[in-house]
C-alpha cells in the first residue's frame, strides 16, 4: 500500500484551489470543473465539489465540517514561510512555534475552516526522522 493523496471536499473548488495555489506555491492540474489536483514531489492534494460526494454515496462527506485533520507541509523555514503567507490568509491557530517533538511549526485555517500545518524540524532528532536540512526539504 502507498499513501498518494488527500482530498478535501469544498462548496468552492476555485477559491481553495487558489489558496492552495499560493500556500504550496504549485500550479493545479484540473481534471474536470469539479476536481482539480496540486501534485507536489511527496504526495498530492485534490480538491473536489460537494457535487461529487454522490459519486461515493450520499452524505458521506460534507465541506467545510472537518474539525480533525490537519493537512502537513514540511518546509525550509517556517518563519520566512510565516511572512510570505501573512498575505494569504489572517486565520492563524498560532504563530511559529517550537513543538515538544522537534519541529517548528506554524498552523492556519484554509477557506472552508480545514487545518494546514507548514513545520520545519529543529531539534537533531527532528531533522534526522525527516531526513531534513534548510536545503532539501523541497
């Protein structure tokens, strides 16, 4: 088994592909008005209508009500990532923070309220489970 995507469902597919677009900083491959797809070197993100719920039984997803997942992005520098996306987006959980487990960590809301996590690992032990240093982790 390999784990390849995570897909958020949304009322707006253009406005979170577009956010997206700027976080990741990665042009959206669309497949159809419904779906579109921001494929990155590790994994990749599809964004689909609520439209297409039906698709896989009715009610089984619902947009904008995710409380629980928090999609992860590891990246050079959290900090200069901090003010590059300060015009991005104001709904900040917390600014760069240094975690218990080694990674230093900024988290916001996208537009329909889902959690995003940009992190850089710090401590030695951080740095070698991601395998991660300021210049590769692209």
């Amino acid at each position: 088994m390999r784990f390849v995507s995570i897909r958020i469902i949304t009322d707006d597919v253009p406005r979170l592909v577009a956010f997206y677009e700027q976080v990741t900083e990665t042009t959206a491959t669309w497949s159809a008005d419904v779906f579109a797809e921001l494929v990155t070197p590790s994994f990749t993100l599809a964004i689909a209508s609520s439209r297409t719920v039906a698709l896989f039984g009715a009610g089984s997803a619902e947009a904008g009500a995710n409380r629980t997942v928090i999609a992860e992005f590891l990246v050079d520098d959290v900090d200069a990532e901090y003010e590059r996306i300060k015009a991005v987006t104001t709904d900040f959980v917390n600014t760069p923070t240094t975690m218990p487990w080694g990674n230093r960590a900024l988290l916001f809301r996208d537009p329909d309220g889902n959690l995003v996590n940009l992190f850089t690992p710090v401590t030695p032990e951080a740095i070698a489970k991601f395998g991660h240093t300021a210049s590769n982790a692209r």
